[in-house]
C-alpha cells in the first residue's frame, strides 16, 4: 500500500496543482480582460469558454483529482498515518469540498444562467456584471483551494 499512497499523493498533488494554475490565470487576468471588453464580447467568450472546457483535457485532469482526493480520504482513515493523515485528509478535503464541489454548486449554475443571455441590453449588461464579480470571487476560492491541496499532499508526502 505504501508505493500505491505515494503515487496517489504525487498524482494528487500534481492534479491540484494544474487545476490551481488554471483557476489562478482566470482569476488573475482572463476575468479583467473579459471585464475591459464590451459586455456582448465578454458574455460570447466565456459562453465560448464554457462549452468547450467540459470537452477539452482539463476534465481529464479535474474529475479524476476529485476521485483521487476521495481514494486518498479513504487510505488515509484506513491506514491512519499520524501527521502524514492529517495533510492527506486537509488536501482532499480542500480540493473536494472547495474547489470540485463549489464548481458544481456555484460556478456551473452561473455559467448555465450566462448561457442564457446574449447581447448588450440592459439585462445582459446586468447579469455580466453580476457574473465578473460572483464568478470571479468563488473562483478565487477554488484557486487557493487547490493550491492549498496540493501543498497539503507535497507535506504528507515529505512526513509519510
């Protein structure tokens, strides 16, 4: 079990770590330049954006961390490991609880309700302005989430 944990944890980490550098360049300089444009160009790319990154690679990076992150939970209540379980249950927890699941719970309903809106009316302008702060702020909780997640698994790795 000892060389299937430290692979997990290495595939974890690396895991988190990629999907925190995604979320850290949205949240860093995608979203300000989306919100220098004008409202119909912002809404058509992030539209664009959110059809196609649930067809491109970072699903395959995305889902299987969570799945991981579940895998590693489970070794690490199974084969309690002091220290090293501590950072093993923290890294799960952040990447499942606040970066997987607050996509599903809070990112995703505002892209289906961004998807809904075109244009540059009033409406739309309303709902973009709502969606650059929102968005961007729950992205923001995903980004140190993930990044914390795969510090966390870098240090149970270094204490196993």
């Amino acid at each position: 079990m000892g060389m299937i944990l430290t692979l997990a944890l290495v595939a974890a980490a690396i895991g988190s770590g990629i999907i925190a550098g995604i979320f850290f360049a949205f949240s860093t300089f995608i979203m300000t330049a989306f919100s220098r444009i004008p409202p119909e160009q912002g809404i058509a790319a992030m539209n664009s954006i959110n059809v196609t990154i649930v067809r491109s690679p970072f699903m395959l990076i995305f889902v299987p961390t969570a799945i991981l992150c579940v895998l590693i939970a489970v070794l690490a209540i199974i084969d309690w490991r002091g220290g090293a379980g501590v950072w093993m249950l923290a890294g799960a927890s952040l990447y499942v609880i606040a970066s997987f699941i607050s996509t599903i719970v809070f990112n995703v309903p505002m892209n289906d309700a961004l998807a809904k809106v075109s244009g540059n009316g009033a409406e739309a302008v309303s709902v973009w302005n709502t969606y650059l702060k929102d968005w961007t702020w729950w992205n923001h909780v995903r980004t140190i989430a993930s990044l914390l997640s795969a510090i966390a698994f870098v240090r149970a790795l270094m204490v196993l």
